[in-house]
C-alpha cells in the first residue's frame, strides 16, 4: 500500500490545481516552487532567465475554457484577458482553496530519487534536509529548457543571439533591425509588441501558416468547436479521416480569408500545412503588419555570412542587429531519478522522422502516468490538445486522485505499454508530415478515458445509451447546451457520479455562459 504524501513540484497554473485536487481527495499534499510566487509564466518578469508572457501578451484561449472547472474568471473579464489578469486569477484560486499552507515558495528541487529500502520518494530541495514523500506530481512546467535552432556560422555573429525566452522589453530594440526565427504565437505576439521601437522587423520561416484571428463576428473563434462537432468529427473519422482532415482545412482556411482577405504570395503562408500537424497561429495583428509592410516575412535563413549579415534561402543577405529565435520549449526531467524519467529512453522512428525536430516524446500512460511507477509518479503537462491549459490539467490530476484513491483502476502494465506503444505510432505518423506537439493526444479519446476515470459523467449522459436517452428526455435545454452551446470547463463539474467532488455551481455558470454568447 502507498502512502498518502504527495510532492507537488512546480506550482504554475498546472501545479496548483494539482494541488487543489489531490488535496479535495485528502491527500497530505505539499507544493514545491522554484520562485517566489505562483503562477509560474503568467507571474510577469525581467529576468532573462526566467520564462514569463509579455507584459502585455493575451491569452489565446477564451476564458470560457480557459478557466478551472470550478472556477470561472471574475464576472466582467473580457473573454481574452491579459496576462496580469490571469495572474490575479490564479492568484485567487491559491485564496479561494485554502493552498498557501501548503505551498513552499522558493524551494527548489534539485534531485528526486526513489528510495527501494523505503519504497519512497527522496526530494533534495536546495539548502534544506532532504525530505521523503509517498508519491509524485511533476508539475516543473513543459517549458523548462528552450530550443535554439542551429544557425550556421552563429559564432561569427555580433548581433544579439537570444532565445524568446530572453526577450522581455520591447523598447530596447529601438531603431534595431530584428529578425525572428519561426512562425507561430510567439514571433506573432513579439513583432507585434516590436512594430513601434524596431527599424526593421523579418520573421524567418520555412513553411506556410493558418493564421487565426481571436474574434470572428465578435465571438471567440474557438465557439465553433461543440461538443456535437467533437462527436460527429469523431463519427466521420472512423470511416473517412481524409475527409474531416479536408473540411478542416477547408473550414480553417474560410476563417482566415475571412478575417483577413486573400493572403498576398510573399508573405509566405501557403500552401499551409494540414491542421492535422501543425496548429494555427493566433494573431489578430501580424496579416495587418504584412499589409503595411511593418512587418516583412522571408524564407529561412541559409547561413550567417558577417557579424551582422544574414544569408536567406533564397540567396538574399540581409543586416541585423538582433536575431530572436521564437523555436519554443522542451520538456526537461533532468531533476528526476534516471530510471523513471519518461523521456530517458525514445523511440527510434521519433527521433529519425523530421517532425520530430530532436525533441523527446514523454512515454506515460494517457501522458499522465509513469509506466514503471504508475501507483506513484504523475505528470501535468505532457497531455495536450488545442483547449486551455488549465482545464487539461484539471482533468488530469482529478484522473490522478481518484486512481491514488483507489477509486478508479489503472489498466494492467502491459495494457499501458500497448496504449503507449499505439501512441507513438500516431505520433511517428503525424511526424513524418509535420510537426506536432510532442504531448498531443487524441482529443475525443483522451477526455473518454478522464471522463470514466475522474467520474466526470458527461459522454454516458450525451450518449446513445438508456442514460443518454433518460437525460435527453428529462434534461432537454441541458442535453442542448452540453450538444451545441459553448464547450465550457464548468461542464465537467455538473454531475456528481461519487469520483471528484461536482460544484454547485456549475449549472447556473453554464447557463450565464450560454446566455452571454446568445447575446453576442
Ligand atoms: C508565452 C506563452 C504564452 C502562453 N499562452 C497561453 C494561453 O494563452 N492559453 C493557454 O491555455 N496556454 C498558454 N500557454 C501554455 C502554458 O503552458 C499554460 O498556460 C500553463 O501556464 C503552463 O503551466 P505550467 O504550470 O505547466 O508551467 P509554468 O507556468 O512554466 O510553471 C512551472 C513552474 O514550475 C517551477 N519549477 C520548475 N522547475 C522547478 C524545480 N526544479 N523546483 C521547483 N519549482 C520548479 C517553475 O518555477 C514554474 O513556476 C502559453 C505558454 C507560453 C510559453
Ligand atoms: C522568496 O524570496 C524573495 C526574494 O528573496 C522574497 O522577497 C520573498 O519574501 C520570499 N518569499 C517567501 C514566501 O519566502
Ligand atoms: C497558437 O495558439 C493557438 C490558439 O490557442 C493554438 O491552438 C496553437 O497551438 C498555437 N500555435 C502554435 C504554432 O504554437
Ligand atoms: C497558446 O500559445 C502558447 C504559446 O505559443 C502555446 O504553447 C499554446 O499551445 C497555445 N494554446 C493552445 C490552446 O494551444
């Protein structure tokens, strides 16, 4: 039997409610935290070496789903809050659920070591004793170590060289000529925060881009994904997933013309790749930077060839003062115990397929769980699909308590090594086309299995069975929201099924939801 301690370590947005979970199921739970505040990236900072949102960087998920399930932003918040905003929500859910005695700020974990003779977890936190814990929540964040391209002949260079992560305050760049490497969020969010300080501003990339605005008709874009949407895509897929992975595209590429116009040849956009393996860029501004010119797109870049003079692709040499490469993040469990960091080991047709760009694929059940120690080492985090962070992480460690709980069972060790095993195929699949998020997982399958584990009971009462039917017929405007209103993250706290605690809540939120987007 294991006991009931657990370490939380990291206590970002995906830490925290961690810790919220497991403690709701009584669990003595403890958090760890590197810096001197919660929230992790969401917590504003100039210190380059500490990864943070800009000072003014939006959220690209709308709140509806970007919340807690039990938690909703404070009424009056506009659906793309700030940052700071997102800061002070976290702030007051820490408040609102009694966690700071049970959060350690500046601590940070050096080394986690299982012990056999005790059969449990040894935490070194610097400058302290170490101390032992029954079970483990990795929480450190998936963007521990950043990811710097190789540029040819980098070391000739005297322009600045940095990372995103290092790029902080945009007025330094007054009057400098900056080139970003790689589109996406980043290089979006970042030219847009340069376009009044630099002189010059290029984005470097290779392939062409969905561009997505935040708003379309004045409803988040995210709104058109329902529940029912989910399901019949799901349906389709089965016999056909070249023809939903074609109405996709078809659907993505209708927003973006939409919103924005035809795009122009040069800016490099298309042919973009299939949404299937490569996610949209959500920018409400960068198309209209193209159009003024404030901001160029240019091929890749070849090679440096001076101090300040870059080759591109296409043979054109252009000045610099500043290169930020905007090439994302890597999970890092380099604190864990060898034997049980799930990138340690990685499958060769992952690493050889050209997708997969050198980053590692974490090897968990439901990338939730550790296959050698299943009873006691969880991970946030590493389980991914275009929805909010928060809420991910939310149903996963309700899927954590209530399987450490005894409440919900974990396959057999061979079940979770097959389901790993068939997770990896996708992965590998989609790698030899694109470039996915290494911590993807199918959508509609991954909440199934949180759904059943954490006791969340909203497939069975949309489902075709005597439940669904039974709800449909008592629950009408219920069953219709849940169908085809907005996909909120209350919806998984409504009913109570004897797992992870409903919230009461949660119906008149939903109908506020609804009934607010109506209105729009
Ligand atoms: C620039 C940027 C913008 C984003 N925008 C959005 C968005 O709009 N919407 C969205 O849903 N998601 C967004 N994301 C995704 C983001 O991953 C999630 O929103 C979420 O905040 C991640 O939370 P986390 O707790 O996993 O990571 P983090 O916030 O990175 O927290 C990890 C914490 O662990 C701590 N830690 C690390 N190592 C140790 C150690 N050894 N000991 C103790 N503590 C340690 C760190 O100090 C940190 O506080 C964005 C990400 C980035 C980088
Ligand atoms: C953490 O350290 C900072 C900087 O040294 C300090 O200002 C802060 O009070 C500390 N916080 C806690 C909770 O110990
Ligand atoms: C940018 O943010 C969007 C919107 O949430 C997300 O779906 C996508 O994964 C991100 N794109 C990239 C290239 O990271
Ligand atoms: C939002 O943007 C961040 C940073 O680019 C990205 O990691 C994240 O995946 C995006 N959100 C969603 C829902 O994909």
């Amino acid at each position: 039997m294991t006991g009931n301690t657990v370490a939380v370590i990291g206590l970002g947005a995906m830490g925290i409610v961690a810790v919220k979970n497991l403690l709701e199921e009584d669990f003595d739970v403890t958090g760890f935290e590197n810096s001197g505040y919660v929230g992790g990236l969401w917590h504003y900072t100039e210190d380059r070496d500490t990864l943070s949102v800009l000072k003014d960087t939006q959220v690209n998920v709308s709140i509806d789903r970007g919340c807690y399930t039990d938690f909703p932003f404070p009424k009056g918040t506009p659906p793309f809050p700030s940052a700071s905003m997102v800061e002070e929500y976290l702030e007051a859910y820490v408040d609102h659920f009694h966690l700071r005695p049970h959060l350690r700020l500046n601590a940070t974990v050096e080394r986690i070591v299982f012990v056999d003779e005790k059969q449990q977890w040894r935490i070194d936190v610097h400058g302290e004793d170490a101390r032992h814990f029954d079970r483990i929540v990795m929480a450190t964040g998936p963007h521990v170590r950043p990811s710097m391209p190789h540029v040819e002949n980098s070391r000739l260079l005297t322009a600045e060289f940095i990372h995103s992560k290092a790029f902080k305050r945009p007025h330094d760049y007054a009057g400098k000529r900056v080139l970003l490497l790689g589109l996406g969020n980043t290089s979006g969010d970042i030219a847009h925060a340069l376009v009044p300080h630099a002189s010059s501003i290029c984005i470097a990339h290779h392939r062409g881009a969905l561009i997505m605005p935040r708003l379309i008709n004045g409803q988040p874009v995210n709104r058109l994904v329902t529940q029912r949407r989910i399901n019949t895509q799901d349906f389709i897929e089965r016999f056909s997933p070249s023809l939903v992975e074609k109405s996709l595209n078809k659907k993505a590429k209708e927003v973006m013309t939409n919103s924005f116009g035809v795009p122009k040849p040069e800016w490099g956009l298309e042919p973009a790749p299939s949404m299937m393996v490569a996610t949209p860029v959500v920018s409400d501004t960068l198309i209209d930077h193209f159009k003024s010119g404030a901001v160029a797109s240019v091929p890749g870049v070849r090679q440096v060839v001076g101090p300040r003079q870059v080759e591109l692709e296409d043979g054109e040499v252009i000045e610099v003062d500043a290169i930020i490469c905007c090439t994302g993040y890597q999970n890092d469990f380099g604190i864990l115990d060898p034997r049980y960091d799930p990138s340690a080991s990685q499958n060769p047709h992952w690493t050889a397929a050209p997708g997969s760009k050198g980053r590692p694929l974490p090897r968990l059940y439901q990338n939730v769980f550790s296959l050698e120690k299943p009873e006691s080492l969880a991970f946030m985090g590493c389980a991914w699909f275009p929805t909010g962070a928060f809420l991910l992480a939310d149903l996963a460690s309700m899927s954590v308590a209530q399987i450490w709980k005894g409440n919900s069972d974990l396959p057999t060790r061979e079940a979770m090594q097959n389901w790993v095993a068939r997770q990896e195929e996708r992965m590998v699949a989609l790698a030899q086309r694109g470039s996915p998020v290494p911590a993807s997982v199918p959508q509609r399958e991954w909440l199934l299995w949180a759904d059943a584990t954490a006791g969340l009971g909203v497939f069975e009462r949309l489902g075709w069975g005597l439940r669904g039917w039974l709800f449909w017929w008592q629950e009408r405007d219920l069953w219709r929201m849940l169908m085809d209103g907005v996909l909120t993250s209350v919806m998984w706290r409504l009913f109570d099924q004897g797992k992870r605690k409903p919230w009461t809540g949660a119906r008149a939120e939903l109908e506020r939801l609804n009934q607010e987007a109506n209105q729009w």
